[in-house]
C-alpha cells in the first residue's frame, strides 16, 4: 500500500519552493510592468482573476493544461530513458488525425464503442510515430532529436494534406474536417462548464506513469537505461527494449493528448491544431523536474498563464507580445530558482522560516 | 538576510493581491477581434485590426482585441466577451464559425461575426467577399488587351475559394471575346515563390500575356516572372500596384477594413439579420483598381467596355458566375 500521506510530506519542500519561486516571479514581474508603465496592482488583478477569477475562468485553465499534461508526461518518460524526444508535436498530431479517422469513418458507432476505438487508434498511430525516431536510432544510431523534428514537420505536412484531401469536409468550403459525430465527443463534467472527462484521463495518465516509473521494476530500468546505460548494460538491461518502450509510451501519451484535444475541445481537424504543444511541454516536464505528478501543477501553471495573458490582452489592451513577456518571466525565474546552487540557499533560508512558525507543518524531514 | 528579503517579498506580493480593485465598467458600443495571429503580419490580421481601429475611430466604440492562438482559445474568448457585454464579436477566419454558433445561445444580445464561413445562426453571421466581381473585371480586361489570345492564372492550393475567382476570371474574358485560351495552374500551396515563377513562366512559354494570381504569398513568383518576360499581371485581395509598378495593370481589391467597418454600423444600427452577408461592389468592398502608372495603356474601347461591365454589376444586371 502506497502511504500517501508521506508521500505528500515528502513533496511538501519541494511545493513550498515552487510557490515561493512563483511569488518571486511574480514581484519581479510587477517591477517590469510599472517600469512599462502599466499599473501593477491592475495588471495582478487581471492575471489573477482572468486565470482563477471564478469557476468558468478555472475551468479554461484546466481546460487549457490538458495537452501540456499528456505531451508533457511524453517528454518525461522519454527522457527518463535518455532520449531526448522534441517531437511530442508530432506524435500528438498523429493521435488527433487518427482518432478523427476513426470517429469520421465509422461514425455510426456507439459511444461505448467509439471513444475506445479512437484512443486506440490514437494510441497505435502515436506510438508508432515515436517508434520510428527511436527505431532509427537504435538501427542507425541517428540522434533522435533530429528525426523527431523531422516526424513533426511530417506530421504537419500529413495534416494538411488530410484537411485539404480526404478528410476534408463535405461541404469543400473550408480546409478543415467534418465534426466527429456527438458519440465521438468525452462529456463535459460540469453544467455549463467546457472543462472534459479529459481531464479526469490526465490525471489517471499521470498516476499510472509514476506508478510504472517508480513502482515497478520496468521502470527502474528504463530509468537506469537514461541515467546510466552503461551501469545498465551492465546490469544486463537491454537499453533498446527500454528505448524503444519509452518512445512507445511517449508517442501513446502525446497522441491521447491529440484524441482528447479534438474529442474534448475542437470536435474538427484543422491544421493549427497544436500551436507547439510538444515544445512547451519540455519545458512543462523540466519544471516538473521530470516527474510524472510533478507535470500536473507544472501543466496548470501554463494553463492558467495562458488564460492570464488573454485576459491581459482583453480587458487591458496589453500587447500580446507583452503577455508572452509576462508568461516567459515567470517560467525563466521558476526555473533560475529550482538550480541547485540557488535551491539549497532557499531551502537552508525556508528551513529557517519554518522553524520560527507556531504552527509546524512543515516538519518533514 | 535572505530570509527577510523573501518575507518582504511575500508581503508585497500579499498587499498586491489584496490591493485589487474590479475592473471599471465602459459605456457605450463595444465590438471586440479574435485574431488567428499577430495583427503585424501586414496581411490578413493586419486588416482585421485596421478594420477595429477605424470602427474605434469612425463609430467611436469602445474596441479590445485577443489573439487567439489554439483553438481552445476561440471559445473562451467568445464566451469572454460576450459575458463582458459586447455588443459585436469578430471572429477573424472561417475556423471561428463552430465557436461563435455554440457560444451565441448563451448570449443573444451580443453579435458574432465571422469572417468568410457558412455558419448563420439568429445573432452570428458570416461576411464573405464576392472577390469574383473584380477578378470577372480583371479577366474582361485581360482578354481585351491579350495580343496573344491566351491568358492565365496561377493559384496555390486548389480550393473553391480561389477556383471560384478564376472561374470569375475566365468568365469575364469570355464575355468580351469567346475564343479567349485560359488556363490555370495551382502550385499546392502559399508560400513556394519559386514554384509560382515556375508556374508562370510555363504559362508565360504557352503564349499567356496576361496573368492573373490568387496564390497569397508566392504571388512574389508570379510578379518576377511577369517582370522577367515584360507582361502585365493582376494583384489580387489587395492593392499590389505597386509592387511591380511597371507590370501589375489592376488589382482586385477586398477592403478588409472597410467590411469591418460595415458591419459594425449595421450592428450599431440594430439593422442585423441572421444571413450570409456578402459583400462586393455595390457595398464598395469590393473593386478593380486599376494601376495609374499603366492606365494610359488601356485603349479607350476597353476602358468604355470595362465600365459598362461595371455598371451592370452594381446595377444588378449583370450576375457574376461562381459568386460565393
């Protein structure tokens, strides 16, 4: 049985360091701004209550987070094997055009049907799009960072052959294809909110790959085999099996994140489907310190930031380019704070905080 | 020390928070933009937000605008400004139509706006251009100044949109000469300058003399090739004139600005109608602008034969084959 309680102890200094690089970001971001000539205390209120601001707008957060929760779980698992994997764009893409297929060709299906055969189908067409960078690299030894940019340039390219071609819609009009049946569609889970059972699908995608990451001995290996192959090889791992297996799992996770995106959200094909996903994952799964749970918080962050900076744009007329500003301190400094020389001096100065508070909560040890 | 300054940090950060106050409330008309990319392309988004500029201007509205980069986006943006009372709503691109009909029930008394799309619900419409007025202008004119008898067009990726203004075009040149020769070649997308040189120079190797284009970006090809082998060519969607001053004889224009504009005072003028809203000639959005470094090189009868085609067009007459 897990123990769940100390699991959360355990990640209690490295919640509180992620909250206080927040409100550091944060007061640094309010210099800039009053330097820009815009005031502060406005500004934070528009980010605040335009990321958080009420139920609706929480709900366009999450909503957002979504795909940066499964294309960043890609990009941790693959990694955690050592392989540098830059094409979730791609493999996402792929999940999105064959779950659509399916959901268009067969669409008279039932919805106990339907929805599991797209993610299947998603799923196959995801891992195999990861299969081939990875393949090429254990046959040919070509770097996969190269091959992956490669696919997700071909995926784009297959894309918008598709929406021009043979899924394009009936009509002809426009380059897009028809709308999935309603079978096709993950229900909304509140009322009069968007946010989708896809969500719900992140946070069990989340689970599982800690689970197999941490829990079972595959997944030590296939950790050892990033860590350390040649250790591994020694310990008679065989480093292409947990390669390969990793860029599998990795394609399949992004391409959920394409299925879902289109079922949850667009309900149609189009070719800006993903503005860069698998790239903003990266930095997703870095801040999460390549940590399956950790992408959840780190997937929120951007969610919410995304809808901040729209909100900014809005209600304050904020350029947009600003707003990209704005969102890219915040990462930067998240992620100054979290290197190691820095981390242990706020981690020596919390302990100190801590220590002086009445309530001692943070004792974890 | 450090300790401290993070205490500090907090306590700023806190004080901020609380010093908060709500969001003050506007008056008056409210029109907002859903741009699909940066309003400094100095192309399609450009217009849109010309368009929202001028209707600040022009109808002394209140005017926001977000860019709205993933689709997600769409509705939520919608559903934004429809909870902050807007009064109109441009969405930016047929890709805005599903998004604008959902939010639309919840929020009747705001208009949503697409631009081009089919999608027509009680308070969302789309604008379409009838750009096929002017390219059926253009092809009149290309046939009456062909010395060759055959004319041409290059367009990038073969969809109804741009097949409708070459149909237009042959249209146009058949109605002044029927044994006219046209033909048209499509490079497969936006972007290859080359392979619209190429395109054109193949047209031009067939005996073309006059070029038309509807290829957006890598009509840049369709210019050098024009000015390489000293033909004229006809810009479209916009005034290109003078991108090759001595070779573009006439553009066929969309006045993206002057659209938004439009509709925004239809919507002030609660003259709003659940249809298609195509806009052409008659609404002076759409024209044939003829270039006035060349237009001394149109004989006088082509002239006179261009402007009665043109009036029978605004007058009704005269209906444009392949309008959208």
């Amino acid at each position: 049985m897990i123990d769940f309680r100390k699991a959360l102890l355990r990640a209690a200094p490295a919640l509180g360091r992620g909250a206080l690089s927040f409100v550091v970001a944060l007061a640094l971001v309010a210099l800039l701004t009053t330097w820009a000539g815009y005031d502060a205390g406005v500004l934070f209120h528009t980010l605040f209550a335009g990321a958080a601001g009420d139920g609706y707008r929480i709900s366009e957060s999450l909503l957002r987070s979504i795909p940066l929760v499964f294309t960043g779980l890609a990009v941790v698992v693959s990694f955690r094997a050592g392989l540098w994997n830059i094409g979730a764009d791609g493999q996402f893409l792929a999940g999105a055009m064959a779950g659509t297929f399916v959901a268009l060709h067969w669409n008279g299906m039932a919805q106990v049907l339907m929805l599991p055969a797209m993610f299947v189908a998603a799923w196959v067409a995801g891992a195999f799009w990861g299969w081939i960078a990875v393949w090429i690299r254990v046959r040919r030894e070509v770097n996969e960072v190269i091959t992956t940019i490669m696919l997700n340039l071909i995926a784009v390219q297959i894309l918008a052959w598709l929406v021009h071609g043979p899924l394009q819609e009936q009509a002809g009009a426009y380059p897009q294809s028809d709308a999935v049946p309603a079978a096709a569609r993950l229900p909304v889970l509140f009322a009069g909110l968007r946010l989708h059972a896809g969500a719900i699908i992140a946070v069990v995608a989340a689970l599982l790959l800690w689970l197999l990451l941490f829990r079972f001995a595959i997944g030590l290996r296939l950790r050892a085999v990033g860590h350390n192959p040649r250790a591994a090889r020694f310990a008679r791992v065989a480093l292409e099996r947990y390669r390969i297996l990793a860029m599998l799992l990795a394609g399949a996770l992004a391409a959920t994140g394409g299925i879902v995106e289109v079922s949850g959200v667009t309900g149609r094909l189009y070719e800006n489907l993903s503005p860069g996903y698998g790239f903003t994952a990266i930095a997703v799964a870095l801040i999460a310190r390549l940590h399956p749970i950790g992408v959840l918080p780190a997937a929120v962050l951007f969610g919410a930031l995304d809808t901040a900076a729209r909100a900014l744009e809005r209600d304050l007329g904020v350029s947009p380019v600003f707003a990209d500003i704005v969102q890219a301190q915040v990462i930067l400094i998240i992620i100054l704070l979290e290197t190691p020389a820095i981390r242990t001096r706020l981690q020596r100065a919390l302990a100190g905080v801590q220590a002086r508070m009445p309530f001692r909560g943070g004792e974890h040890a | 020390m450090l300790k401290n300054r993070l205490i500090h940090f907090i306590t700023v950060a806190v004080v901020f928070l609380l010093s908060c106050t709500g969001a003050e409330k506007h008056s008056g008309f409210k029109v907002a933009l859903l741009s699909p990319g940066p309003i400094s392309d100095a192309g399609w988004n450009a217009s849109a937000w010309e368009g929202l500029q001028r209707i600040k201007s022009e109808l002394n509205a209140h005017v926001s605008q977000v860019e709205t980069r993933v689709p997600a986006e769409f509705e939520a943006s919608f559903r934004e400004y429809g909870r902050m009372g807007y009064d109109l709503v441009f969405g930016h691109g047929f890709e805005f139509q599903d998004a604008a009909a959902t939010v639309a029930q919840d929020f009747p008394e705001t208009v949503f706006i697409t631009t081009s799309g089919n999608t027509v619900r009680k308070n969302v419409a789309p604008m379409v251009f009838q750009l096929e007025q002017a390219t059926y202008l253009a092809g009149a004119l290309a046939a009456l100044m062909s010395k060759t008898g055959r004319i041409g067009g290059v367009g990038g990726i073969k969809i109804p949109p741009v097949q409708s203004t070459f149909a237009a075009f042959e249209a146009g040149a058949r109605a002044v000469r029927p044994d006219i020769k046209v033909s048209f070649v499509y490079i497969g997308n936006w972007e290859n300058v080359g392979a619209a040189r190429q395109a054109a120079l193949a047209l031009i190797d067939q005996g073309c003399d006059l070029l038309i284009h509807n290829a957006d970006a890598a009509a840049a090809g369709v210019f050098q090739a024009a000015a390489e082998r000293n033909i004229y060519v006809f810009g479209t969607n916009k005034d290109q004139n003078t991108i090759e001053p001595e070779h573009v004889l006439a553009s066929c224009v969309s006045d993206i600005p002057g659209a938004f504009v439009t509709m925004a005072k239809i919507v002030r003028d609660k003259k709003f109608a659940a249809k298609i809203y195509r806009l052409g000639m008659r609404d002076g959005i759409v024209s044939l602008v003829i270039n006035p470094r060349l237009a001394d090189r149109i004989p006088a009868s082509a002239r006179e034969r261009l402007v009665s085609l043109e009036q029978r067009i605004l007058s009704g007459a005269l209906n444009v084959p392949g309008l959208p």
